[in-house]
C-alpha cells in the first residue's frame, strides 16, 4: 500500500476523537501558541505542514501550520489527527509523546488562544 493511500485511509478513522469530544478543562488553559503551539508545530507539523517546507511528502497545499490563523482555521481536523488518543499524524517513529498530544487536545478545545 502507498504512503499516500494509507494517509487518507488513516484519516478516515471513524473510531477518532473529535475536538467538540474533548472539553476544555472548566478553568481553562494557560497554553498558548506562544508557550506552547507554535513550538508543537515547529517540532511535530511543519516539516510538511509549512510553506516553506521542500519536500512536503505530500502534505496538501491547503494545509500549512505557519500562523496562529492557518492552525485556527484546521483545528478540528488537527485535533482528529494528532490530539489526545489520535495518532494518525504525524507518520512515521518520531511522533510527540502523549503528554504533548493530551497539551494539543487541552489547547485546541480551548479555542487555540
């Protein structure tokens, strides 16, 4: 089976945890993408995920990480993914630890601040 084909049939994972699945904790987060994302993203996402990646190994164009906004506007499809128990991205033996998919899920469902 080809990367490719196994990316989108992983994607698919209708056993996924979705982002409205997942409460923010009632008080709240104190990650933010300064303290937190924006490095979750330069470690675990951008190698493929940004515009300025060479080789995206055939992320789609549509999804870049770059800014606060571009997370924004794909965060319950990030979350699907790579947050809390989702582990389908990023591929490969070099995936965040746990603790830092359950800070992704925390941060996200609480709007990303």
């Amino acid at each position: 089976m080809t990367r490719w084909l196994w990316l989108v049939l992983a994607a698919c994972d209708p056993q996924a945890m979705t982002i409205d699945q997942y409460a923010c904790p009632a008080s709240g987060t104190q990650l933010t993408y300064d303290n937190f994302g924006a490095q979750f993203f330069a470690d675990h996402c951008n190698s493929c995920h940004s515009a300025q990646a060479g080789d995206r190994h055939g992320a789609p164009d549509a999804y870049r990480f770059d800014t606060l906004d571009e997370v924004h506007q794909r965060a319950a499809r990030i979350f699907v993914n790579s947050a809390g128990p989702n582990t389908t991205m990023p591929p490969g033996p070099y995936d965040p630890p746990v603790d830092q998919r359950d800070q992704l899920a925390e941060w996200l469902s609480c709007g990303a601040p």
